[in-house]
C-alpha cells in the first residue's frame, strides 16, 4: 500500500472531496485542500457530475486566498476537518484517515482509462499520456491522471487534462521531453499565443501580484507545465515517489516571523518542479522585512505558479512569509521564504530579475 501522494483525491464519508497537497502528511490525517462539495451551487460555471450528483467547486480560484474560502467553508459546516497544527504554527486542513471513504489514485485512474476510454476527452488524455511516455522513454506505468478524468465527474466537451508523472528521474525526463516539443510545436503541442495567451495572463494577474507583461513572459516562456494539446489545454505535474520522501511529519518547527521581501541569488532549483517547490539560495538581501530575511537559505512556494521558474544562477526577487524552521531530526535552526500563505493575502511572488528588467 502506498501513501498519500501529491494531486491524489480523497473523498470523505459526507461526500467532500480534497485534492492531497504533497507527500508529507501527519500519521492519522491527510494534508489537502477541499474542492468539490456535492450539490454546493457554484459561482463556476462549468458544472461537474457523476451518477446523477452535482458537484460545486468550493474554490473560486486557484490561491491560499481561494483555499482560504475553503477553509472558512469548513469551519462553518465540518469543524472535524481543522486543525492548528502546531508545527507548522497555523491552521490546516487535515483529513482524519478513518474519515476517507475513498482513495483515488492517479495511476490507477490511467490505466482504466488507456484499457477502454469512455468519451472524447479520455481518447485525447490516453494519447496525450502515451506521446510523452513515448518520446521521453518514461514508462506509462509512472503517468496517472487527476483531477476531475480521476474523479469521473469531468465534462467532455470543457473540462482540462491533468497528468501526473512519478519519480523524480522521471519527472526531469518528461519535462526536457516536453520544452522540446513545445518549443518546436511538434506532434500537438503548442505554448498559448495570442488570444489565449493573453486570456491566461489576464485570468493570473486579477489573483497574483504580476504585470500583464510579466504573466505573458511566464506563460509564453516558462511555464512549460501548463500547455496545449491539439487545443486542449493540460497541465503537468511532476510528484515524488514514497521512497524518495525523506522527511516525515513533525520533523521541522516553523516560527512566522512577518512578510518579506528578499532579492536572492538561485544556486539549486533541483526540487523547483514539486510540490512544494523549493529554492536554495544565497547572496541574499532583505528589500523589506525584519533583518532575519537576510539570512534566508530556502523559498519554498506552496503556489504552483512559480514551479521551475528559476534555474542555479538566476537572480529572483522573492515576497512571502518568513519563517524560522528548527529542523529537529538535523538539529539546525535555519531561515525560509514561503510563498502561497493566508498571511501574505495574495501578495507574495517569485520574480525573476529577468521580468522585472524587460
């Protein structure tokens, strides 16, 4: 049996279901989001169902501000799934594993799916998946699919195709794999241009801190795990394997501090493509905030906008709440930048020095 992996869903005994967020999670609960709340009227306009149920999505964008909505939500209608966690220092949505009804796993998902597609848009998801198991040489059976084609709530004619690729190895293979075909629009796929190009940078900058010019070099440049194929948009998502996760919950204190605004120099991006993505850091200057920002070695983005932006040499401009992280398990006492927090109320970023120079 495995553990609970990032991009897995949950689905609780009332119904709800959460999206799990990373690898790391507390012996008896599950770290995640909620999502989708059956028969919630949505202010989304796409609608989602399965067997005859609808379902609403809580999240009216995707942010700590939205998860923030979802955890308001809760509080009001499921307490049981709150928690102060007192190492992290702030409250969290925490499954109770005798709570989950159903585990549902990526992996598990695609192979149904590519076994016998039920519609148009699992015939496009299973050749999507197979392309680029295919040109990397990663084998299909560390792809899954998430999202709503996991949950079979998705809409055929709308819904996007969410991937997910395990192993790190693997991960690095798929997405050298993927620049290539993006940069050279071969076997389907394609970086948003013009109209949709600008409709994505638009949709970003009304919830992120960025410039429509800056959401444009992110998505037009960057951001390669975000795409089209043959039109329908996909997004990519690199997760670890359980044997590759050496830390375990309550291994590290957190102490918030304030927010910060740091200019850094990158020197290791290696787990910039996960979940949490995490940059190391040196030549480091504190722009606003209290001295210790300065001594930052880690920004860690919980946001997944600012996945693999930055490679070892880059400098960043990074905004996002300081923290003082004892490391028990170590025995060292060190200082990171998180970005994605309900503290910084949507204004952290990571900025490559790049951006702001055009």
């Amino acid at each position: 049996m495995r553990g609970f992996r990032d991009r897995d869903f949950i689905e609780s005994v009332e119904g709800l279901i959460f999206c799990v967020i990373g690898n790391i999670h507390p012996k008896d609960r599950v770290i995640s989001y909620l999502k989708y709340v059956p028969h919630l009227e949505s202010r989304i306009r796409v609608k989602w169902s399965r067997d005859g149920v609808m379902y609403g999505r809580i999240l009216p964008f995707y942010s700590a501000i939205g998860v923030k909505s979802a955890l308001d939500f809760l509080k009001k209608y499921y307490p049981q799934y709150i928690v102060f966690d007192r190492y992290r220092s702030i409250e969290l949505i925490e499954v109770p594993r005798d709570r989950i009804k159903i585990h549902y796993k990526p992996e598990e998902r695609l192979r149904e799916l590519v076994e016998e597609p039920k519609d148009g848009l699992e015939v496009l998801a299973k050749e999507l998946v197979e392309k680029l198991s295919q040109e990397s040489g990663v084998p299909l059976n560390y792809f899954g699919i998430t999202g709503s084609i996991l949950l079979k709530i998705h809409n055929p004619s709308i819904s996007d195709i969410d991937i997910v690729v395990y192993g790190k190895d693997n991960a690095y293979r798929v997405r050298d794999t993927l620049i290539k075909l993006l940069d050279t629009e071969a076997l389907g796929f394609s970086r948003p241009k013009d109209g949709i190009l600008e409709s994505w940078a638009e949709d970003i900058t009304r919830i992120h801190p960025l410039t429509l010019d800056e959401a444009k070099t992110l998505y037009g440049k960057y951001k390669w795990n975000r795409a089209l194929y043959k039109g329908k948009q996909f997004s990519l998502h690199p997760v670890k394997l359980d044997e590759e996760v050496d830390e375990e919950w309550g291994q590290k204190l957190f102490k918030p501090i304030g927010i910060a605004t740091i200019r850094a120099r990158v020197v290791d991006a290696s787990e910039s493509i996960f979940m949490p993505s995490i940059y190391i850091v040196d030549n480091v200057k504190i722009l606003e905030g209290d001295e210790k920002g300065s001594r930052v070695r880690f920004v860690v983005s919980y946001e997944g906008l600012y996945i693999d932006i930055a490679k070892p040499g880059d400098e960043i401009i990074a905004r996002g709440k300081l923290e003082e992280v004892h490391d028990l398990k170590r025995n060292e006492v060190y200082y990171q930048l998180t970005i994605g927090t309900y503290e910084a109320q949507g204004k952290d970023y990571i900025k490559p020095i790049e951006w702001i120079k055009r």
